[in-house]
C-alpha cells in the first residue's frame, strides 16, 4: 500500500480534474492520495465522491508564506476541514488579491506590448485561483513565447516586467492556520529551498512533517532530509506534486510515493 500526499488539479494548476486525478491514481495502485491545490479546498468533495473505497482522498491545501527575507515556502496542509470558516475566509482573501494581481501582471505586460486577456487566461483555470503559470500558457497558446518557461524567463519572473509580487502568510501564520483548521502542518519539497535555517521557526510554531519524497530531490537528498526529519523529530511525508500532463512538470503521479506506515504516522499525528 503507497501513498502520494501531494497531488494538483484543476482547481488551481494542475491539469487534470479530480476526478480524473482519482481514475490516475487508480490506474498507478495507490492506495491514498492528498489533494493539495493552492489556496482552494473546491477539487476536494469531487475528488472524495469520485473515489473507490480502497482510495483514501485526504483533504489538503498547499499555502505560500514568506520569511523575514522575503523568501517563499509552501506548507502543505494534510487532513484539514474544507470547511473550517477561518480557513474559508483567508482563502478568499487570497483569491481576491491573485485576481488583483492577475490585473495588474496584465497591464504590464501590455506596457511591453503584450496582449494578454483575462478571457486568454481563463481558459486555463478557474477565475479564483488564476496564476503566472496561466499567463504562461496563453501566451504559449497566441505564440508569443516558445514555452511557459520562456514567459517566466522574459516577461513573469521576479525581476521581469511583468512580475507581481503576491500576500503571503508568515511562516507561523501558515502553519497556525493549518493546525487550526484541524490539519498536518508539513514543509513542502525543502530541496527547493535555499536556506533551512527556517526549521526551528516552523518547528516552534508546530511543524509536525517534511517532505522526504518529492520529485526534485536527488536519491542523495531523499536520504539527507529522511536523517534531517528524524532528527528533528518531524514526520516524514512526500508525494509526485504532479501537476498533470501539459502542466508545469513531468506526469509524477506513482512514481514518487511513501510507505504505507509513514501515511499511519501522519494521519494519528492529529489526535496527539
């Protein structure tokens, strides 16, 4: 029995729906899966209802917070209440400021003589979650760039024209709002990150896993940060963070899971 924690779909960037996400996870014979899409709970219910009864669906959030430095670092949220009224009403504050953000990315790029809509974007996500990673795609689509990572690199990276900076929580707030909300606080895909001089912060303010698994960690990082987690007496968690085919990455999805006791471990963390 394996699990992959850390899954996307259409209710923010991924690509497939949940309930085609269900029928790959089926296909791949995992036995739990964590839907994880960023600042919305909405693919949660479909993905649950669409499910077998030998699939477990946890329900799951990956939320951005900033360090003091101005740093990125996503926390993933296992097992939270989709429907949690705190939780609720700060992600609706967030989609607000992404749509805000939308806007404005757009008027920029029209400053460089880029015409993008958010008619264009909005075929590819749903008008609450609309990110950089949309843009990219119109603008593959209209032929404006050659790949997404190509508008990243011209015109929607930090330090590009049209970059927006974006709210994010603190690191406490984050993971307050993840354990508030009855969830697993879990640090997402720390190979990712420049600095982990942020883990006594996180771990202060109730960190309980890391991700061990994920497919950007080396063979050689997967064992340092299994030895890092026990160290530090985190949980050890992980997952594909497939985003679906054509989306920002490889199809993932069974290729990078964990062990069935580590899924145990997580899930009775909640009542400790």
């Amino acid at each position: 029995m394996l699990a992959d924690l850390h899954l996307h779909t259409t209710e923010s960037d991924g690509t497939w729906t949940p309930e085609q996400l269900v029928r790959e996870a089926r296909l791949k014979g995992l036995s739990a899966i964590a839907i994880c899409d960023h600042d919305t709970t909405a693919g949660i219910g479909d993905a649950q209802r669409s499910a077998p009864p030998d699939l477990q669906v946890v329900p799951g959030i990956e939320l951005s917070a900033s360090t003091d430095e101005g740093g990125e670092v996503h926390i993933l949220g296992l097992w939270i209440d989709p429907d949690d009224e705190p939780l609720q009403n700060k992600l609706i504050e967030f989609r607000q400021e992404r749509l805000a953000r939308v806007d404005t990315m757009l008027r920029r790029l029209a400053e460089v003589d880029v015409s993008i809509t958010r008619a264009d974007i909005a075929r590819f996500a749903k008008e609450g979650v609309l990110s950089r990673g949309h843009i990219a795609s119109a603008m593959l689509e209209k032929g404006i760039v050659r790949s997404k990572q190509e508008a990243f690199d011209r015109y929607l990276g930090q330090g590009q024209p049209a970059y927006v900076s974006r709210q994010k929580l603190s690191l406490e707030g984050a993971v307050q709002l993840i354990l508030e909300s009855g969830g697993v606080p879990v640090l997402a895909h720390p190979g990712l990150l420049g600095d982990l001089t942020i883990l006594p912060v996180l771990i202060r303010a109730g960190l309980i896993g890391m991700e061990v698994v994920h497919h950007s960690h080396t063979k050689e990082q997967t064992k340092y940060f299994r030895q890092l987690a026990e160290d530090l007496r985190l949980l050890p968690s992980g997952g594909s963070d497939c985003h679906g085919p054509g989306g920002k990455d490889q199809v993932y999805i069974g290729s990078y899971t964990i062990p069935w006791q580590w899924f145990e471990d997580l899930a009775a963390s909640r009542w400790k």
